[in-house]
C-alpha cells in the first residue's frame, strides 16, 4: 500500500472514511478500526469532519475506548 500509493502510516482520515462510506454502502453490519486518533491531521483539511460525516451518513455506531 505504501508503496502503490505513497501513503505512509498513520494513514489519513479520509482512508478511514472512504473505507467507511464503501463499506456503509455495501450495507455491512459491523465495522471495526482498532486506531488511535491521537493528534489532528495536520496534512489535509476537514478530513475529521469528512470522517464525522461518513459515520453519520450510515448511521454507524462509535465505540470509544
């Protein structure tokens, strides 16, 4: 993936919502990131609430811990 796309880890948040919208399109019932959302993707613009968005649009549930 790295090296395909140039995308280093941690990814970005829009890998995350793109994976969520793809995966909230396909109608999946559980959707599990085990992430660390530690320090503010200083990289790209609104990707936090592009990623908000994506998990509202599906009506997805967040478990924080």
């Amino acid at each position: 993936f790295q090296n395909q796309f140039k995308i280093l880890w941690p990814w970005p948040r829009d890998i995350y919502a793109a994976a969520t919208e793809y995966l909230g399109y396909c109608e999946a019932k559980t959707i599990t990131f085990d992430v660390i959302f530690s320090s503010p993707d200083i990289d790209r613009l609104n990707v936090e609430a592009e990623y908000a968005d994506s998990l509202f649009a599906f009506q997805m549930q967040l478990l924080l811990v």
